[in-house]
C-alpha cells in the first residue's frame, strides 16, 4: 500500500506534468506569429480571463496615445532572439521535466544522460538569449519595467549557475549535490509559467493586469520555487549527507537573524518615507497591499515555517534534516537585509522609482533562500570534502 509521502509525490508530479503541459504549447507558439502577435497565450488568457487582460492596458498589446506601440518595437527589434528563448526554454522545461522519472533513469541510463545533457545545454541557451534581450532594450521597455530587468538579470544567471554547478557535480561523480542543483535549476526555468499561474488567480481577484500580476507575482516566485525544490530533495538526505554545514550552527542562525532584522529596520524606515501614491509617468500605482502580501507576508511565514521544519527535524534527531532546514533558515532570516541591498541598488544606481523599487525586496529575499540552496548542496556533499565519501551501507547482499 503506498505511503502518505508517495501519494504526494505522485500527486505533485502528476499536476506539474499537467501544468507543463499547458504552459508548454503557449510559449512554444509565443513569437510564430511575429513580434506583434496576437498569439496562442493571447488567445488562451482572452477566453480565460477577459478581453481586457489580454489586449488591453498593461497587456503588452498597449499602444500610446500617439499610436506607437512600445512593445511591439522592442519585439521587432529583438525578434530572433526573443524566439530563440521561448523556443530553447520551452525545451528546456520539458527535458528538464522527463528528469524526475525513476521509471526513465532506470530503464534507459544513456537517455536519461543525453536529455540532461540537452537540459543544461538549455539552460544556457536560456541565459544567452535572455542576456541579448536585455543588453538590447532599454530598461524602460522592458515588459514590467526596470524592476523587472533587474528580476530577469538574476533568474537568467542563477539558472545557468545551477546548470554549470550541477554539471560539474556529476562531473566529480557527486550525484547527490548534482540531484539538488539540477533541481533548483528546474525550479528557475518554472518561473514564466508561475508568472502565467500569477494572472489566472491574482487578476480575477485584483484586476491589475499583466504589468503588476507580473510584479507582485515575482516577490515570492524564488522562495516558492526553491521550496518546492526543497521539499522534492529531502527524501534524499538521509544516509547521504553530511551536517557539518558551517551555515546550520546556531551562531550562524544568529548572525542571520540580527542581519535580517537590521534589514527590516532599514526597509521599515523606508517603507514611512514612501508616498506609495505618488504618480510617476513610467508606471502603474498600486499602493503597498501587493508588496505586504507579495513579499512581507510570505517572508515571515515562510521564515517561521523553515524554524518549525528545523526544530521538528532536531526533535526526532535527524541530523541531515535538522543542517538542511538550518542552512535554509539561515538564508530566509537574511533575506530583509539582501532586499534592502536589492532596494538600495535599485533605487541609487538604477535610479529606479521608489515605488516600483520595492518589487525587488521580495525577489532578493528569494535569492537568499536559493544561495542558501545551493551553499547546502556543496558544503555537505564531496565539494568541501578532499577525499570522496563513502558510499551509504547498503543491507543487502553485493554480487560479486
């Protein structure tokens, strides 16, 4: 009879596979109509939110009073290498998918490598392509403005460092690190499509259209996805890792914590000075309900449940489980420090609005969950060891 874990897991994957294979045709089909479109995600979202949401303001169909449309020019501009990317990514996200099949890996070992071969290979093509999107358009023109460049900046690099680290782990024949960076990676290539999950729930509720779901949607996109990713690779750790992790000490949590609460002291100040209504001409106005629910809400639910998993696993001493949950605990108590440095840049070097400056709290605090990921995947397999570790003791018989 299958186990409580493995209904969830067999559940899990059955509505990724679903949602992946929904999202897959959209942005196959993105740019085969040309830049201006309309396409098949157009069509798609018309039918299953509004016309509205779909061509309207805010849609990236908009077109300006002077009867240019920003959107399109940049598309123009940049058309072969924006079908590239929705082309190499799509392949990406289904090559990326076939890698979680036990039933794959196997029964056809060489299948399995080639396809993870082509899904880091995607994973760069993803970063080139995107890299060439940006340094092309100005930060103005890009959909979602600049808050959103510097959000694409950092996926399209934490996606192709994943890939590379993951690479190089197996590699080194560290196929426990390699799972767990392969992982986080394909958590980052699922980004568009939770940007996609963002319009079908928020828009029906907030009516913000495309430009703000988008914003709103990318505060705890990181920290959802690096915790999905989080969750698939605990079952691993047992008898596998290590729980030497200098980032899972009580010291380190501590530092973590006084750093994140000087981050929000820093964000709280900024957060009065705010005049969260004030107009600007290069953006939409929402006032702070879609940061407080987009970014400090989910950080300090988020935060405390890390706490309860790394208490609850140093309750029944599992020592993987309790380093593992501390190390990610540290990165979520971090994280108002990291977005008030994200905040800062933004807003100084970027000259970034205030206002639209603020979209980049709840993301870099997602960046600190995935360094603290990804610290955890190297500092407790054999990348901080000189020697390999030994293999787990296995119960049954070895054939000669």
């Amino acid at each position: 009879m299958a186990t409580l874990a493995t209904r969830t897991r067999t559940t899990a994957g059955v509505v990724l596979a679903v949602l992946v294979a929904f999202y897959a045709p959209m942005t196959l089909t993105y740019f085969w109509n040309g830049p201006s479109g309309p396409n098949l995600q157009d069509h798609v979202f018309e039918f299953l939110v509004s016309p509205r949401f779909a061509f309207g303001l805010g849609s990236g169909h908009d077109v300006r009073a002077d009867g240019s449309a920003p959107h399109f020019a940049t598309f123009a501009t940049t058309y072969t290498t924006m079908w590239l990317h929705s082309t190499i990514g799509t392949l990406t996200l289904v090559t990326g998918l076939s890698q979680f099949s036990e039933r794959l890996r196997r029964r056809n070992m060489a299948l399995h490598r080639t396809l993870g071969k082509v899904f880091i290979l995607g994973c760069l093509g993803v970063f080139a392509t995107a890299s060439s999107y940006l340094l092309q358009t100005d930060s103005r023109l890009v959909f979602s403005g600049p808050a959103f460049e510097e959000v694409l900046w950092l996926l399209a690099a934490g996606t192709a460092g994943l890939a590379i680290l993951a690479f190089v782990s197996i590699r080194r024949r560290d196929l426990v690190a390699h799972r767990e960076l392969a992982t986080a990676a394909f958590a980052l290539i699922c980004s568009a499509g939770w940007l996609r999950a963002m319009w079908l729930s928020v828009e029906p509720v907030a009516h913000m259209g495309k430009e703000m779901d988008n914003l709103f949607g990318i505060q705890f996109a990181a920290a959802f996805l690096i915790t999905c990713a989080m969750v698939y690779v605990r079952r691993f750790w047992r008898g596998q890792r290590g729980a030497d992790s200098p980032l899972a000490t009580g010291r380190a949590v501590r530092v973590a914590a006084a750093t994140g609460a000087l981050g929000v002291l820093v964000l709280a100040v900024v957060a009065a000075r705010t005049d969260w209504y004030a107009a600007h001409p290069s953006w939409f106005v929402a006032g702070p309900w879609p940061v407080i629910l987009g970014a400090a809400l989910p950080w300090a639910l988020h935060t405390s449940w890390l706490g309860w998993m790394a208490a609850r696993a140093g309750r029944r001493g599992d020592v993987a489980a309790h380093a593992a949950w501390r190390t990610y605990l540290v990165g979520g108590l971090a994280g108002p420090a990291v977005g008030a440095l994200g905040l800062g840049f933004a807003r100084v070097v970027h000259g970034m609005p205030l206002q639209q400056a603020w979209f980049m709290v709840g993301y870099l605090w997602g960046v600190g969950l995935v360094l603290a990921y990804a610290a955890h995947a190297t500092l407790t397999t054999r990348w901080a060891k000189r020697r390999p570790v030994a293999a787990p003791v296995s119960a049954e018989p070895v054939a000669a």
